[in-house]
C-alpha cells in the first residue's frame, strides 16, 4: 500500500495562489463512473434521511455534531471509500474523517454566508456532484470597519468556481476567518474576481447554467462519544 501523501508537498500544485491560506482545488477528483454512482447511492437513500432546509435539503451521516459530543454512527462503505481517500491525503493532520454531509442544491438555491465553526477539526472537504457552483467567501462583519457598511457586498474578498467531480479543501485562515456561501441564482457570470479559473478551463464572461448540484462535505469531528459509553452514564 502506497504512504499516505504529505497534504504540503503532493498537493502542492493544487494550492490556489492567489487566496489567502489556505485553499486547494483539485479537479477531476473523482471519474465520471464515480460520481454516477454516489448520485445513485444519494438518491436511493432512505427518505426519512432527507431533512428539507430553505434553499436546500441534506443527509447527515456519521452522527449529529453538537458541542456536547458527537454520537458515532458507522459510515456507509460508499462514503467510507471517500473519507478515507482524502484522510489519506493528510487533510486532517493524521485524523481520519468520520462526518458526511450531503446537500443537495436545485437551480436557485444557495446558503447564507457562514463559517463551519469549532465543532469540526479546522478543515473541510467538499467533493461535487452533478452540477458546478460559485462559492464567495466573505469577511465577518467584525473584520470589517465600523465606518463601512455591514454589506456582503462590502464584506466580499473572492470566489470560487467549483466543478462537478473536484475536491475542494479548506483550511487556516480560510476555515477560521472567512465565511463562505452560494448565491441563490439559476446561473452564474463568472467576473475576475473567481480566482481559480486557471485551473477550470473557464475564462472572465462565461455563463454557467447551474443543475442540480450534491456536495459531499466530508470533515473530522474530534468531540465524539459511542452508544456504549452513552448507556454507561445512564
């Protein structure tokens, strides 16, 4: 078996460059036959396992992550295969992922801006099926000065275009002090303010009709408890 590669040295020419630290794309990730199939295994889930949110609706596997403690539940083997892919990239500083989100995005749906917050190990991975997006990251309000507007607009630092198939990872300064959300739009302009369309094959113009878009946002919990040590307290 291969070693695990060094996240600082293997994945080094998929850092985006001009962002802050840290942000690394990676296109392509997955193959055509891949994403076919967990688009299969999404969608043939049980229905109780949906939750409908505005503007999206979501999967959680893994367990419900809060601050008291996360009660493990064992991954499916179709998202084991992929937590362990990238946790065998170093992403987690040696930890191994052990949390799934699935959302599932329709044309004109998108999230508020956010920040994924102290519940997770300060990385995270998102691979993307069946649509592209933009993702815009946002200083908080605090960042920004007082005698400015509390804006998104005036909070804006860049955007991402992010394709069906990559993995997108972040971490540093991008985890922990810029929020990052996706405009409720059916298509999106890409402006010079998308940073990594070097690396897409995109250019400065392009209209991207969105479809229906599932993201895999697989993250590390570090907080985590089994149902035999909750039975225990009982």
């Amino acid at each position: 078996m291969a070693n695990p590669c060094n996240i600082e040295t293997d994945l080094e020419k998929f850092i985006v460059k001009e962002a802050p630290p840290t942000i690394y794309y990676i296109p392509h990730f997955i193959t055509d036959t891949e994403e076919e199939y967990l688009l299969q295994q999404v969608y043939r889930s049980p229905k109780p396992k949906w939750t409908q949110l505005s503007g999206r609706r979501l999967q959680n596997w893994g367990g419900l992550p809060n601050a008291k403690g996360m009660l493990t539940e064992k991954l499916p083997d179709w998202l084991l295969k992929y937590t362990e892919k990238i946790s065998a990239l170093g992403a987690f500083a040696g930890k191994t992922a052990n949390h799934v989100l699935v959302n599932e995005y329709k044309p004109g749906e998108g999230i508020m801006p956010h920040e994924d917050g102290p519940l997770y190990h300060p990385t995270v991975t998102t691979i993307s099926l069946g649509s592209h997006t933009v993702l815009d990251f946002y200083k908080p309000v605090c960042q920004t000065p007082s005698e400015y507007p509390q804006t998104e607009e005036s909070r804006f630092i860049l955007s991402l275009l992010v394709q069906r198939k990559s993995l997108l990872i972040l971490q540093d300064d991008m985890y922990k002090c810029y929020l990052h959300g996706i405009q409720r739009v059916s298509e999106d302009v890409l402006s010079e303010h998308v940073v990594n369309l070097s690396s897409t094959g995109a250019q400065v113009g392009d209209t991207l009709p969105r479809s229906t878009r599932v993201s895999l946002t697989i993250r590390h919990v570090p907080k985590i408890f089994g149902a035999n040590l909750l039975l225990g307290k009982k």
